[in-house]
C-alpha cells in the first residue's frame, strides 16, 4: 500500500488541493486530476521538455517532480497563458510565425520562453536557441520557433514601453517604410 499525501498548491491563479500518491508525478496530477492536458508527456524522462511547466516562475519538468513536492507553490501551465480570452504574445508569436507543426512540442516550448521573456525580455535568436535547447521539437527546426519568441518579445516590450517612446519607435517605422 502506498502512502497518500494532500497537496495544496496555486494553479493558473486557482489555489488547488489533491489527495494523491506521494510518488504520483505532478504531470499526472495537472493531466488526470486537474485536466490540464495541454502539459504534454512525452520522454517521461526529463529529456524532451515536452512537459514544461513553471513552478514559482522557474522552467521544470512536471515529469520529474513529484505532485507533494509542489505543496505551497505558485504553478503555471500553457491552459493559463490566455487572459480574458485574448491569447498571450507568445501564443500570437506562433501562430503567425507558424511556429509549430503537430504541437506536441508547443506548450513545453512556450512555458520555457516565458521564464526566457521574464528573465530577458530582449532576448536574441542565439539566447533563444540556447534557453530552448533543453526542448524538442521534430518537426520544425526552430526557425519559426526563434521568431514566434522575438515577436513575442516585441509585443511585449511594446506594451511597456512610454507612450514617447511609442511615438519616437512610429515615426522611425514610418520613416523607414518610406525610403
């Protein structure tokens, strides 16, 4: 018989408590408990970053890390990245950049470039490729993969940035445009 332990954890900015096993992988629990099945299984072995998810803001394995270990902490999955039904930049980034192909790779990637985005919100294509080189990805190369990011970064810094430094980035691309 094996032992149970209650988790209490914050996910997507719900607080959630589980009963589970204490050897239960957190995968598990945010797939089969919670439904939160854009977390990915892929290696179960920590190697294809498929299952990528940010415990309190950093990057893990939710195929390494065992559900109790998560007790207390802020946990972050790609089903929470929308907010008020308007998608995240990174979301936006690849779909227009068509940054994916079967997807099985997506939400794993993009959970990692969120921390990347966080720590380095001007991030270049070689910062990219070196953060996201702990995940996989078959199908694309990663081309797309690096400008989803950098739009992303883009958007996001245009978000915060001044409104005179808004006015200044305009008038530059119309400038630009026009020569």
């Amino acid at each position: 018989m094996s032992e149970t332990a209650v988790t209490a954890f914050t996910v997507n900015g719900l607080a959630v408590t589980v009963e589970t096993e204490s050897r239960r992988l957190l995968a598990d629990v945010l797939r089969e408990d919670l439904g939160l099945t854009g977390t990915h299984l892929g290696c179960e072995h920590g190697v294809c970053g498929a299952c990528t998810v940010l415990v309190d803001g950093v990057a893990v394995r939710s195929c390494l890390m065992f559900a109790p270990q998560a007790d207390g902490t802020n946990i972050e999955t790609v089903e929470g990245l929308a907010s008020n039904g308007e998608m995240h930049p990174l979301q936006r980034g690849f779909h227009e950049a068509h940054g994916l192909q079967c997807g099985f790779c997506t939400s794993g990637m993009m959970m990692a470039a969120v921390q990347l985005l966080r720590d380095n919100p001007d991030p270049t294509p070689l910062e990219i490729r070196e953060h996201l080189s702990g995940n996989i990805c078959r199908c694309t190369g990663y081309v797309n993969i690096v400008e989803a990011v950098l739009r992303a970064a883009r958007e996001l810094s245009d978000r915060t940035a001044s409104p005179a430094a808004m006015v200044t980035k305009v008038v530059h691309e119309i400038g630009t445009a026009s020569q």
